[in-house]
C-alpha cells in the first residue's frame, strides 16, 4: 500500500495548515474539522482536511468577534 495516504498527528496538521496545535484543538473541541480518534490519539487525512478548508468550512467563525460599543444611558426627557 505504497499509494496510501499518510495519517497526520495533530502537530502534523497544524503544521501542514500554518496554524497552532491549539487551534486544532479548539476545532476538535467543536467539532468542526474532519478527524479520526484513533485509541487516544486524534489523526487526519490530509486530503479531507484540505477539503474542508477549500469549501471555507474553517471559516471565521473563530475570530473573536467585537466587543458591542454601550450607548450611554440617557434619561428620559420631557417637553
């Protein structure tokens, strides 16, 4: 099985994407990328992954988002 896909460690697909270990994680915890548990050890197939994040499924839902501006109160006026 020469041809086989290699499985990627957690580390390794970070570094295959540019990205931390701790972002991994945080998808894992979501489940938003695709990952196989394998006993204790979480592995990825390069080729779903990069799938995945080619249909933006890695989106921007992780970016923090802006803290809302609070209006400052005002009472209320009378004529």
């Amino acid at each position: 099985m020469s041809g086989a896909e290699k499985w990627l460690s957690v580390e390794e697909i970070a570094d295959h994407l540019g990205i931390s270990k701790e972002t991994v994680y945080r998808w894992l915890e979501k489940g938003k990328i695709p990952a196989h548990r394998v006993g204790k050890l979480w592995k990825f197939r390069p080729s779903e992954v990069d799938e995945w994040v080619v249909n933006g499924e890695a989106g921007e839902e992780d970016k923090p988002q802006p803290k809302k501006k609070k209006l400052p109160k005002r009472g209320l006026q009378h004529d």
